[in-house]
C-alpha cells in the first residue's frame, strides 16, 4: 500500500489550481502556461526558499571564514581560546548545514518540481479527455507520451536550479566584497575569468537547445512510428 500523499501534492488539487490560472491566461491576447505556473507556486516558492537560501549563503560564507582563522592560529595571531571558538563555530555550522539546512532546501525544491509536473500531467490528461475526434488526429500518441514521460519531467530539474538565477549575483557580489576586504585589488584577477565562463555556458545552453529541439522531433517520430507498428 502507498501511504497518502498531503493535500497541497494531490493531483487533483493540483490540476484545479493551475486549470483556473489556465483559463484566466486565455482571456488574454497571448496566454502563456508560464505565467500560469508563476501564479500558482511562485508565491509559496519564496515563502519556502527566501529565508532557507539566506541560511545557505550565510552559512557557505561563513565556513570559509572559520578555517581562515583556524589556520592565522599556527602563526599566534590567534589566542587557543579563540581558535577553539572557531573549531566550535566550524563544526556547528556544518553540522547545521548537513542536518537542517540542506534537506529542507532541496527536499522543498524537489517537492514544487514534483508538484508543477503532477499539475501538468493533470492538466494534459484533462485536455486530452475534452479532445474531440477530429483533434485527437491531428495529435500523435507518441507526441502526448513523449509530453508527459520527458518534456514534463524537465520541471523537476528547473525546480532545483532555478532560484541560481538571481541568488547566485548575490552569492558572487557577497564573495566579491569578502575577498576584496580581505585580499585586496587582486582578487580581481581571479573573478575575472567568471564573466568568459558565464559567456561559455550561455553559449553552451544555446548549442543544446538546438540538439535538445532535434531529439524531441525524432523522438516523436520514433514513438509514433513505434505505436503504429504495435
């Protein structure tokens, strides 16, 4: 027997809240899916992670910081009662990290991917219900297949990394400081090189784009000729 799943993870629940946005996006000139999503789990995504991603960054910040002084205490900087706060300091924020910060963090980020792709699957499986005769030949099998057991699971992956996409400048420009304090103008040496890799993995992303636009057409075109042979 499966144990039951909470309220907010039913596919039923989900599929309501996310057909309501739909159908107030197609009152619109240009609806789009994506700003039905927003509308659904964007305001309980930061909510979840807001605070969690602050606790991650201050903590990944802060190890660094203790090992720096551990090592200044071989060179008696530092007194050995100091030096055993920030052995104490070191261990309790890892321990912290380990224990607490780090399932919550993912473990909710893997929840709202799981939730937008339950929500979509739904969704696609309502629609295709509605489809009338002449609809359904027009759309392959193999392309609704392909929708639910690839396309859909990206959402999965996009969950885990999308808050990068703006706590990842706060994370660099927070190093930046730091290390500018700490080291001085030729630190700018090193963070230099950050901006050829952010023009490297762009152009990257755009390269697969192109593979990934291609695999999903033969992906098609193989599921469909697979259906018809059986």
């Amino acid at each position: 027997d499966l144990y039951p799943v909470g309220e907010c993870d039913e596919s039923a629940t989900l599929c309501r809240d996310l057909d309501r946005e739909w159908q107030k996006q197609l009152q619109k000139p240009k609806p789009s899916l994506l700003r039905a999503c927003i509308a659904v789990w964007m305001k309980s995504f930061l909510l979840r992670h807001t605070f969690l991603n602050f606790l991650w960054t201050a903590a990944s910040l802060s190890l660094p910081f203790f090992i720096g002084r551990l090592i200044e205490r071989f060179t008696c900087e530092v007194s050995q009662l100091d030096a055993y706060l920030y052995a104490l300091g070191f261990v309790l924020v890892s321990f912290v990290r380990a224990l607490v910060i780090h399932p919550g963090y993912f473990l909710g980020q893997r929840q709202l991917g799981m939730q937008i792709r339950v929500g979509l699957t739904a969704l696609i499986h309502k629609k295709v219900l509605q489809l009338s005769h002449s609809a359904l030949l027009k759309v392959t099998t193999g392309h609704i297949i392909n929708l639910v057991s690839t396309d859909v699971q990206r959402f999965d992956e996009v969950a885990a990394m999308f808050p990068n996409l703006w706590w990842g400048p706060v994370i660099f420009v927070t190093t930046v400081v730091l290390v500018y304090l700490k080291v001085g103008p030729s630190c700018f040496a090193g963070f230099a090189l950050v901006p050829i890799v952010f023009l490297f993995q762009i152009g990257s992303a755009r390269l697969f784009t192109l593979f990934r636009d291609v695999t999903a057409k033969l992906t098609d075109k193989r599921v469909r000729i697979m259906n018809e042979i059986i």
